[in-house]
C-alpha cells in the first residue's frame, strides 16, 4: 500500500523540479520589486502593485489561459522565444514552473516587501556616510536585515507552487512525466475507478513536503533573525 | 582646512538658513532642540539636501546648487557619528569596524586599528554584536567605526544624548584625546553647554533654524 509506483515517484519528483525552479527564478525579481515598492516613489506605483496581485486575486484558469495566449508557441512572447531561443513553454515542465512562479509571486512579493519597509533607513544612512553606494548598501545591510521576510516569502512561493493546479494545467495541461504534477497526479487518480490508493499517498506526500518546507522556513528564518538581531 | 557652509532647506514649517566658516579643530553647532543643527549636518554629510546654497570643505566644493554640484553621501569622505550610534546589528563590533575600508576598498592598517581599538578600549568587545552592548559601549564603537575610514571631517550628532551621567562622563575624555591628537577636525551638534566646553573651541549658535552668532565659547553663556 505505501510504496510508491514509478509513474507517482515521477509525480512527485516533477513537483520538486517545478517548485524549486519556479522559486529560484521569481526570487531576484520578486526581491527586486519588493525593494522598489518599499523604498521608492515612482510613476505607475500602484499599477505595479496591482499588476503583481493580480495572480493572487484572478482564478487560477484565468492566469492560465492568458499565460497560454502569450507564452504558448504560436502566441506572441512564445513565438518571439521559440525563434530567438529556441524555447518552448507550453505543455513542457518549464512552462508549469513560470506558471507556477506567476502564481508563488505575490506571496513573495508581498512578503519581502514588508521585510524591507521594516529595515531602518537610517542604517542605510550611515553605511552611506561609510562609503556604501546604493547597491553596496543593498548587499550588505539592507538584504541581510530583511533576509528573514524574504526567506518566508521564498517558502510560501514554494509552497503555492506546490500546489498549484489551475494555472498549471490550463498552461501546460496534465501530461504524465512532463508536466503531471502531485496535485495534477491526485486531480486524475480520482477521476478514474481503483485510483483512491495511490491519490492518498500522493496526498500523505504532499502533506510532508508542505509540513518539511515550513519546519526548514521557520528555522531558517530564526537564524536569519537572530542574526539581524545581533543575538547570535 | 576651512568648512564654509551656507545652506538654504524649507523642512515642513521650518525655513532653515545657515551660514558659517570654521577652520577650528573643534567646533560646535550649538542651540536648543528642534533649532536644526542636525538638518545642517545632515546637508554638509550628504543626507539631506539643500534647496540652495554651497557647502564646501577646503578646496573641495561638495554641494553647489548653482553649479549643480552634489557630492553623494559616500563619496564626501566624512565620518559621522550619530546620536543613536546606528551600529549595524547582523555584523559584529570587529565587522562594523572594519566596513568603511571595505567599502573605500583600502588595505588593512594594522597600526592604526590597533590604535583606535586602544583608544576607544574596544577590544573586549569585537567579537561581541551590538545588539548586546551597552550604551556608552555603542557609542565608542560607532567612533571607532567612523574614525576608522580616516575621513576628513568628523561629524557627531549629540552622540551623549542617549546616555546617562556616568557614561557621558565615560566618552569625553575619548573626544577630548580626539580633538588633540590634531589632523581630524570635529563638528559636534549638542545642546549642552558643559559638553561643548569640553570639546570645541568655536561655537555656530543656532536658533528657529537660523544661525544667530559665530564665535567662540563666551557664546555659550547667554544660551538659554
């Protein structure tokens, strides 16, 4: 009953490949713009804001289906991609993770965000009168102040890419091996007879992953606190 | 080498406008609180700007509006040592020290921080973080740590306020060494006439945003 067979090692496998990569490849954006809506007053503010929300607050098949008008092969940015890099997105694994990182972003974002309008800028002021130009000031006080925020951001956008069904399967559909995710896996093995077996170990797996990922998060954001704090 | 200083900033309902020269080792920006000393030192470090005016250091002109001249903040080469001491908390003392140098990416002077850490009797503390120390003991490391990126001009912004007699009584005599060793002058903000005293020989009375007298200590007298 509890071994796995090779298709759900696959599924689950497929999943960590997907939320991992989507994670690492929203993180210098999202701490990019995090940055930006905490510390600067620019044209257009809230329209980015807005438009970083918008996964968070659109259906999930929305997301996707725009994701599938832009990024697939014959769309526009998908075409443009395919011809200049020969990259394909739609219905490939890579496309489930800028699905899945569209989605994780706001969390991040939004995360990071609060983290970093909670580092005082008067350190920022005096690593200035130290010598630091902006980006040296960045790197070695304001990040590792705000680390802490940004860390929990990074796991909470695992973890809805973890999850993510919606977007993904609208995207990148439900193909096994390539784009079948553990939630996509256990969507299909309930639609078929004889599959409550293995959907219920998918589902004991996804709960570790998800249980484990915020266990590491929290000990990796106490770390990171203690030392923001001069405690450790 | 000659600080001449003549600003112009609108801060919400406050005008200020300062004007003054110093060459001395030791001067002090002097009045009662809210007059907007720190604002003036604030614009000669680069923090804030002014609307109009100059600001230069010896030869150097780090702001003139006229010419369109604004010297950044880290590259005016001017230590500053501020009220709250603004220690970075995830580095430790020795790291806080040491970050001036590495952001002016220059070479370890072993004999010069060795002095300073002597001086300031820092070394029991430079494995330590700030989060722990006391507050007479941030104070001498935020000394340290602006000395330490040998600038040219040495800020500080009532760098006693925060700390009772005792250690008030404790850093003076710091800056007071600080002041005689020569080479470094000092601009020290306070609003504390037995502190400036101690510490300067020039006085820039300040008050309601204006600088209402230029001179030496007999200044100090009148002050309310």
């Amino acid at each position: 009953m509890w071994t796995l067979t090779p298709e759900e090692w696959t599924a689950v496998h497929l999943s960590l490949r997907i939320s991992l990569v989507a994670t690492l490849a929203a993180l210098p954006f999202g701490i990019a713009i995090a940055w930006l809506l905490a510390r600067k007053q620019f044209w257009g503010k809230s329209l980015l804001d807005a438009l970083v929300h918008l996964p968070l607050v659109l259906p999930p098949v929305v997301t996707g289906y725009l994701l599938l008008i832009s990024f697939g092969r014959r769309a526009p940015v998908g075409s443009f991609l395919y011809e200049t890099m020969g990259i394909v997105l739609s219905f490939r694994w890579t496309g489930a993770a800028l699905a899945c990182a569209v989605m994780g972003f706001p969390l991040l974002v939004r995360a990071a965000r609060v983290s970093f309008e909670s580092v005082d800028p008067r350190l920022e002021q005096a690593a200035a009168t130290l010598g630091a130009n902006r980006l040296w000031t960045f790197a070695t006080v304001t990040l590792p102040l705000a680390l802490p925020g940004v860390i929990a951001g990074a796991v909470l956008c695992f973890a809805k890419a973890l999850g993510e069904f919606g977007a993904t399967i609208t995207f990148v559909s439900n193909i096994p091996g390539e784009t079948q995710t553990i939630s996509a896996a256990i969507y299909t093995y309930t639609q078929v007879p004889g599959g409550e077996g293995p959907a219920l170990r998918l589902v004991v797996i996804a709960i570790v992953i998800a249980i484990g990922a915020l266990v590491a998060s929290e000990w990796m954001a106490r770390r990171a606190g203690n030392r923001a704090y001069g405690l450790e | 080498m000659m600080l001449a200083v003549d600003v112009e900033k609108r801060l919400g309902a406050v005008e200020i406008a300062a004007r003054f020269e110093t060459g001395a080792r030791g001067t002090a920006l002097f009045g009662p609180s809210g007059a907007g000393k720190s604002s003036v030192i604030n614009m000669i470090a680069g923090l804030v700007r002014p609307d109009r005016g100059r600001i230069a250091l010896g030869e150097e002109v780090l702001f003139d509006s006229a010419a369109r001249i604004d010297v950044p903040a880290h590259r005016r080469n001017i230590g500053y040592v501020f009220q709250e001491g603004r220690l970075f908390p995830h580095l430790t003392v020795s790291q806080n020290l040491r970050f001036g140098r590495w952001m002016h990416g220059v070479g370890r002077d072993a004999e010069m921080e060795a002095r300073i850490v002597e001086m300031l009797n820092l070394g029991a503390l430079l494995p330590r973080r700030p989060g722990r120390l006391s507050g007479g003991e941030r104070q001498r490391v935020a000394i340290g740590r602006a000395l330490l990126m040998r600038p040219r001009l040495l800020l500080l912004d009532e760098p006693l306020a925060s700390l009772d007699a005792g250690r008030k009584a404790e850093i003076l005599p710091y800056l007071e060494r600080l002041r005689d060793d020569g080479g470094l002058p000092l601009v020290y903000v306070s609003h504390q006439p037995d502190e400036v005293r101690r510490i300067a020989t020039a006085v820039v009375r300040m008050e309601a945003g204006r600088v209402v007298a230029v001179g030496g200590l007999d200044l100090l007298g009148t002050a309310a």
